[in-house]
C-alpha cells in the first residue's frame, strides 16, 4: 500500500475516531473509544493490552524492534483519547463529531488535541512499515482517555505498568507552529494547584443595614484574598522555596520564543500593563519560567437583575496557581492555608480541588535533537522549527519523567487558530501532512543511526 493510500485509509478511520464523542467530563464513549483503539493498533500489527483497573482505560500498544536488544532505542509516543465537550453547538460551522474538510482545513473535536497528532503518528509509522518493514527501534504507545480532567488514575496505573513503559524518549500528545508559522518543539509543563477558598459569617444572608456593624463574608473573603497578594508577589510564606532554576540555556531559549506584547495587548484589549513592564525578555521568562496566583472567579450573595439589599452569609473563591519544577501542588495548598492563619483568616476554608508537579526537559537531550534537526530538515530550515524548554500551560509530564526518566518533546500539527477546547476546532491539511512526514522521516533516521551503530559493533 502506498503512501497516499495510508494517507487516505487513515483519515477515514480518524473520521470514525472522532465520530466517538469521547468526553471525559461527561464519561461518554470511554469505553468503545479504548476498543476501537485496540483495534486499530492491532491491525497495524502491535502488542495490544488495555489497563482498565481505574474507570478511564489506558490503551498501550507495544512495536518491538527487529531485532530486540537490551539497548535498542525505545520511543513512546504519548496520546490521549478524551476530549472537551463541544457545546456551545451552535457556535460549530461544521457538526462537531463528523471529520470535515473545508477551505484546506480539517475540522471537528479532538482534531487538534489531539486525535489528529495520534492518526498522525500512525500514518507515519504504517507509511515506515510499508517501505522498510519492521524498524531496529522499539515504538510503543501509550494512551489515556482522563486527561481533560486530570489525567485520573494515570499515577496508579504508572505505579503497576511503569517497567512495560519504559523508554529513551516521550513524544507529547500534541504540539503547535507559532503566530510566525514556526513548528514549535516544546519539553515540559508548568504544574497546576487547583483550591477554593470559601467564608461564612452567619447562618443565612442579613439585611445590609447589619453592614455598619458586621463584617459580611464577602468582604472578609476579599481581605483574606487580598492578604496573600503583596506588591506584585505572592505573599505565601515558602511558596517560593525549592524552585529549580531554569539554565541560562533554557532562559536562551525563552528569549528567542516569538512573543509580541503589543500583539497580545491589542488582541485582547488589554486594559493594565504587563505585570513585569515592558521588558520583553522579563515577560517570556515569566510566562515559561514563574508560578502565578489566578483568581478564576469570586461569588456570593445576590448576582441577579437590579437590587436585592442584602450582606451575603457566605462567599467563595475558585483559584489556579501555576507551578514550577520544585513545587508540590498539595503542599502549596497546605501553605496558602497555613498564610491565611497567620493573617488572622484562619476561619476561611481552604479545599484542594486537583493539582499537576511540573517537569522542564533537556531540549539538548540527544534523540530530541535528532527530533528538531529532523522536523528542521523537512520543514526546510534551523528558522523554521523554534525550540522551548518548556509550555505555559499543564500536562501530566512530570509522571512521565517521573517513572521512566525519559526525556520529553511536544511536537504536532496545531497552529495558533486551531482553537483547542473552543468550536469549530481545526487543523490544516498542509500542517497535518507535514506531520506525518516529520515523523517517518524521524522513523528513517532513529532506524539509520541504529543500524549503523550495529554495524560499528559487529565489525
């Protein structure tokens, strides 16, 4: 079967893929999704097992080597087959579980994040099989169906099946080109540290005459709040302790990162300077390298039409604090509480919701170099690929690293319009097909070095 054949075969099978609504919010699809995979990994001829003791099935599909030896490459690509619900449905142009291809783009739910990566890295290893048979490199999978909340009981099932996932590199779920159509090559997450923060001053809401004598939860709540916060850091007694320092080679990196602030001040409309002024090299380092304090929203009392006169008995605080490598979500947590009790708010509530550990790869790592000087060669220059130590945003990267001491590189077939999460989600056709062949190009080269390294030793 060619080339263009594979190509053809596996669209419509991702088109089956994202026909299953595989949300995991919702726990639709979870299960047939997982066989469905099995089945597909087992048609291309891999080791299929299922890990099902959680209730989001891990699908694992194992690829040896030709020839297996003890110290043959091993690349795991890692995937997920959960999605975002696609409400609100009548923003979609195109139905949000049928595969459409419009004006050089494919659209539906899971295309950019990241069913599409995954069908990507198929073709290529079939188009792989196809020319030169079964490589001397171990390929594995790896995919999980939780990771749009949390990625559940993927710690659990590292702890039982970490020596059948072993490896020399992680391939991420996805990857995306940047606003100057730079493929963007990318190792790590920040980490995340979910909380609620709630007060209650009385057994039911006052009329608000009773302001002028009690103190209302919404206004302790806010001065609790306000008390962790102090002129521009986070005021949270050894938040910042044991944070690892990015490299002056990672801190490189950040600086040559495409960034605009002007941009994202006019995309957004941005009413407030940036928070580091306008020093451009202190922003991208921010953004990649310093944890933050979000407060995602505040509510109590009465958020109705008009006037409704009264002082709220209870308030609450729903916040996010993006982590980086050195700091643990739950101990985070733990101090935020610890800070409002010494602040004299011990009486505000503090529930941890969920939480990510960050991990910052080693972009200088040698199979990631191949990757970068691979997807250079394809897309036709060093300009063309921009390479960053880690993302903004959070993943379970850390488990990985954790259990199989891999190094990892995010790469995919995003682009800045791809609107992950959002309707009328999209990929183009052209960055799709770019994909495959990065990634058979980096089959064919993993496999050359491999072989020549054999030939070295037996001669």
């Amino acid at each position: 079967m060619g080339k263009q054949q594979n190509i053809a075969t596996y669209q419509a099978k991702l088109a089956q893929y994202i026909k299953l609504g595989s949300v995991s919010a919702q726990y639709q699809h979870i299960q047939e999704t997982a066989q469905f995979l099995k089945q597909i990994f087992i048609e291309l001829g891999g080791a299929v097992r299922i890990f099902d003791e959680h209730k989001f099935p891990l699908v694992f599909a194992d690829f040896p080597a030709a020839t297996p030896t003890a110290n043959a490459t091993t690349v795991l690509f890692y995937n997920h087959y959960d999605v975002q619900p696609a409400e609100p449905l009548s923003l979609w142009r195109t139905d949000p579980w049928t595969l459409t291809k419009q004006d050089g783009k494919f659209f539906g739910r899971g295309i950019a994040d990241c069913k599409g990566d995954l069908f990507v890295r198929l073709t290529a290893l079939k188009n792989y099989l196809d020319e030169y048979g079964q490589p001397p490199v171990h390929i594995k999978f790896l995919v999980e169906g939780a990771e749009e909340i949390a990625s559940q009981g993927l710690d659990d099932y590292f702890k039982q099946h970490s020596e059948l996932f072993q490896s020399d590199l992680i391939i991420w779920e996805s990857g995306t080109k940047n606003e100057r159509g730079q493929l963007r090559i990318t190792g790590g997450n920040k980490g995340i540290s979910c909380f609620e923060i709630s007060a209650d001053s009385a057994s039911r809401d006052l009329h608000s005459s009773n302001s002028a004598i009690i103190d209302g939860a919404l206004w302790h709540l806010i001065d609790g709040i306000s008390s962790l916060h102090q002129h521009g850091k986070i005021g949270v007694a050894g938040f910042y302790d044991n944070i690892t320092a990015p490299t002056i080679r990672a801190k490189n990196l950040a600086h040559k990162m495409y960034f605009s602030s002007a941009k994202l001040s006019k995309l957004y409309q941005l009413q407030y300077p940036f928070l580091q002024g306008d020093n451009e090299e202190k922003i991208k380092e921010a953004y990649l390298f310093a944890p933050s304090f979000n407060i995602e929203g505040i509510s109590g009392g009465y958020e109705g039409a008009s006037v409704k006169t009264v002082l709220p008995a209870h308030g609450g605080a729903k916040f996010d604090m993006r982590l980086v490598p050195g700091q643990d979500p739950t101990d985070v947590a733990d101090k935020v509480a610890a800070q409002l009790y010494n602040n004299g708010f011990g009486d505000l509530k503090v529930d941890y919701t969920m939480g990510v550990t960050a991990y910052r790869s080693d972009m200088d790592a040698p199979l990631i170099k191949e990757l970068i000087a691979t997807a250079q060669t394809v897309y036709g220059s060093s300009d063309s690929v921009e390479v960053l130590p880690t993302s903004a945003g959070t993943g379970p990267s850390y488990n990985f690293n954790h259990y199989l001491h891999a190094p990892i590189a995010a790469i995919g077939i995003s682009n800045p319009n791809s609107g992950a999460h959002a309707p009328n989600e999209n990929v183009t056709e052209a960055d799709y097909l770019s994909g495959i062949e990065v990634i058979t190009q980096f089959f064919a080269n993993l496999s050359a070095h491999t072989r020549a390294d054999d030939h070295s030793i037996t001669a």
